[in-house]
C-alpha cells in the first residue's frame, strides 16, 4: 500500500486522483510484465515503484495528449562556443 510517496505527493504530478490512480495501474503494469519477460524475482511492489517514478519525474503521465507536469528542461552546456 502505498504511504511514501502518498497520493498527495503523486497529484500533482499526475493531476487528480483518477488520473494519479489510472497512471499508477498503467505503470505497475508495464512494471509487472517487464518483470514477467525478464524473469526478475523483486519483491518490492510494483505500484510503490510506479509512484516513485512518477513523483521523481522519471515518469510523465499525459492527459489529452499534453504532460500534467511539464518536463524539466536539462541545461545543456553548448559547446560550440569555444574560444579560438
């Protein structure tokens, strides 16, 4: 059962708790047949692996084909702009 990270954790990220519940099953059950495929014998659940994701960013949920929580833009160094 999930207590950390919580719905109210999750929701932001996800939108509202339909959503939070909807992108957690999907998660955890692409998780589950990963793990299904592959053979691995993990014993932590897959719906606390799917929240974690979800709250950490590594996983985005859409809605209407637009991201709830924008992804974070990574600052990349440009690296044409040396001296000559």
């Amino acid at each position: 059962m999930l207590s950390d990270p919580n719905v109210k954790k999750i929701m932001p990220k996800a939108g509202n708790r339909y959503q939070s519940a909807l992108a957690l099953a999907k998660r955890a059950r692409s998780i589950e047949n990963r793990r299904v495929i592959e053979g691995d014998d993990c014993i932590k659940d897959a719906v606390d692996i799917a929240a974690q994701e979800i709250v950490d960013g590594k996983v985005l949920v859409k809605y209407k084909n637009e991201y709830v929580c924008k992804p974070e833009e990574e600052k990349v160094q440009d690296t044409n702009n040396e001296e000559e």
